[in-house]
C-alpha cells in the first residue's frame, strides 16, 4: 500500500498574462526615439535655411558696382601765399599815473578795474598849507589893490610920484601872478584821469607820502588796441598803410581785424626789419594788452587758382599725382603743387576747373576701377 504524500497549492500565472508588460518598454522608446529624430530633422532644416540666408545679404552687397569713394569737384577761387608773423598787443593809450609833489594821500574815489572819464578825480593829496599860503596872498592882493587904486588918484591930482603909482601896480601884479602859481600847484593836489579808461592795480592809499615819479597807479584806453609786428626787409613794401591785417591771439582761435596805421621810417640794422604798427577794435574787451598776435600776411594773390584737398594728393618718387573720376573709372594724373593752406593744396598744372578728384579709399584704386560716389563736395 502506497503512502501518500501531502501536497501544497502552486500558484500557476499563465505566461500570456506577462507578454503586454514586457512589450510596453521598447514601444514607449520607440516614440521617444522618433519624436527626437523629428525634432533633429526640423532644426536642421531651420539651420540650413539660416545659413542660406547670408549668402543672400552678401551677394546683394557685393552687387554694388565700384569701390566706395568721395569725391571733390575742383573750381577756380582765390588763393593767397601767407607767411606768418609773431606781433604783440598794445593799448591804444597807456600812462602810469604819478604825483609831481611831495604830499600825503588823503582820498582815494576810484577802484581798481573801472572804467573812468577824462577828467575824473584818482587821488586827492593834502593841499592844506597851499590854501593857507592862498589865503595869505589874497589877503595881500586887497591890500596892493587899495594901495594902487589910492595913488591912481592922487597921481591924478599931482598929489603923488609917477614911481610910487608904478611901484604900487608892480606889487598887484606880481601877487596876481603869485596867486595864479599857487593855484596850479593846488591843482595839481588833485591828480586827474588824463584819458578815458580803465584804472589798473592802485599801488598807494590814503596816509600814504608820495613824492614826483612815485607810481600811484595806471590808466589804459583798451577800447582799440595797437597791433605791432615786424615783417623783413624784402617784404616791407607789401603791407601799406591803410590796408587789413588778419591776426589772432593764444587760446582764441577767432580771426580779428586789424587796419595799418603806420610804418617805422627805417629798418632796424640788428633784425632786418620793419617795424608796423596797426589798430583793431576791442569789443568786449576781449584782447588783452601785452598778449602775443598771430598774423598771415599775404605775399600773393591767385584769383583763379585751382584748389583741392590735400587727402587727395598720392606721393611719390616723381612727384605727386591724384585720381580723377572719368566715366565712372579712376584714372591717376600727375600734378605739380603750388602754395598750401588750411583749406587744400594749389594745383598748377594737371587739372582743370570741373575735374572731379577722389579724395577717399585712393589705395584699394587702380587705374580703370569702378568707382562708386558717395560723398561729392
């Protein structure tokens, strides 16, 4: 008799039921892989587009025919051969005030940097003792008055000499005289603007002793001020009287006028040259006395002389030369230059009035290159 064995439950799963699990990994990652290979696609679509686009731009840019340059139309005008000159600047009146007596300042009315009027008071001295020495002539003045008026009479009733008459009138007239010098020496107590002007750095005060040629202070008339400047000997007579002048100052680059007034008689042995003197207006007094002038003066004059500007002009071994623009080509052309300035060099000869010269861009030119305008003056 056989003996049976327990036996316990097995849980058995159907492997069909297992299969969907195991497949829904590889289709999830096939959807990712093909929405990223979409994904690629399209930005390299977009990339290349962009990329396609540069050429464009490029392409439209480089389709612009010539070499980019500017231009100047030459035209006929004045020019002048300059040669410069240092000068210096000069008040048109200009005195040390000073006292001619020994006396003590007692006022002093004006201010430093005003402008005064001829004949304004600028210092007032101690004239004291001079009106008492006044006072005492006058007081001697009636009395010869008397004196010569009682022998007038009797002279005229051959009461008295003819010599006591002449005696008593030479007294009158000599304290006469002696009243008009006191006078003048009082006068000169109070010390007077001599011109119109501007009162410069007062060097005295009131309680101060001053004696003759003790400077007091200075009086300038700057309302025009004197140009003065030496030009040599082999160009003395280009600058006449009469005739303008250009100058400028330090720190001022505004070109003033100014009219010859005089020349020096002679040339000075030691320099060479001539001294000239012109005269300008000061409005607002803006020049200053002692500053130093910059002057152009004009040797000669072209009326119609050719001008360009000095970009423009190609250096060489040979000389110099320029483009012109013909027919939309560059063509060099070699030139001979004349007088330079601040606004272009003379060309004398090379060129014509209405050439058009290339002033830009000369070393990307060959002869015969397009050439594109794009500023013309």
């Amino acid at each position: 008799m056989k003996r049976l064995l327990p036996t316990r439950p097995i849980n058995y799963q159907p492997f069909a039921s297992k299969a969907p699990a195991r497949n829904s990994i590889p289709i999830a990652t096939s959807l990712l892989f093909l929405l990223s290979l979409s994904f690629m696609v399209l930005l390299h679509a977009c990339t290349s587009r962009a990329n396609q686009g540069e050429p464009v731009t490029t392409t439209a840019i480089a389709a612009a025919p010539g070499i980019p340059a500017d231009v100047h139309v030459v035209a006929a005008g004045e020019v002048k051969q300059l040669i410069e000159i240092a000068g210096t600047l000069a008040a048109n009146q200009e005195v040390s005030i000073t006292s001619e007596l020994t006396k003590k300042v007692v006022n002093v009315p004006v201010k430093e940097g005003h402008w005064v009027a001829k004949g304004a008071l600028l210092f007032q001295l101690d004239d004291a003792d001079l009106r008492a020495q006044m006072e005492r002539l006058r007081q001697q003045e009636k009395l010869a008055a008397l004196n010569e008026d009682r022998l007038k009479d009797l002279i005229a009733h051959d009461a008295a000499s003819q010599q006591d008459y002449d005696q008593a009138a030479t007294n009158l007239a000599v304290l006469k005289a002696e009243i008009r010098q006191l006078e003048t020496t009082i006068d000169k107590t109070r010390i007077r603007a001599p011109f119109s002007g501007k009162i410069g750095i007062i060097r005295t005060y009131p309680g101060a002793l001053v004696s003759p040629n003790t400077p007091l202070t200075t009086i300038v008339d700057d309302a025009q001020v004197k140009v003065e400047f030496s030009v040599p000997e082999k160009y003395a007579n280009l600058v006449n009287v009469g005739g303008r002048q250009l100058f400028s100052v330090e720190g001022d680059s505004t070109q003033y006028n100014a009219t010859v007034i005089s020349k020096e008689s002679f040339v000075d042995q030691t320099t060479r040259t001539l001294l000239v003197r012109a005269i300008a207006p000061n409005r607002n007094s803006k020049l200053v006395t002692g500053q130093s002038a910059h002057l152009a003066i004009a040797l000669h004059t072209t009326n119609d002389a050719l001008q360009v500007p000095s970009q423009s002009l190609l250096p060489s071994s040979q000389g110099y030369s320029v483009f012109l623009l013909k027919n939309g080509k560059a063509q060099i052309t070699p030139v001979v230059v004349g007088q330079r300035d601040a606004e272009g060099v003379q060309i004398i000869k090379g060129i014509q009035a209405g050439d058009t010269v290339i002033t830009s861009n000369q070393l990307r030119l060959s002869p015969g290159s397009d050439v594109r305008i794009v500023n013309l003056k």
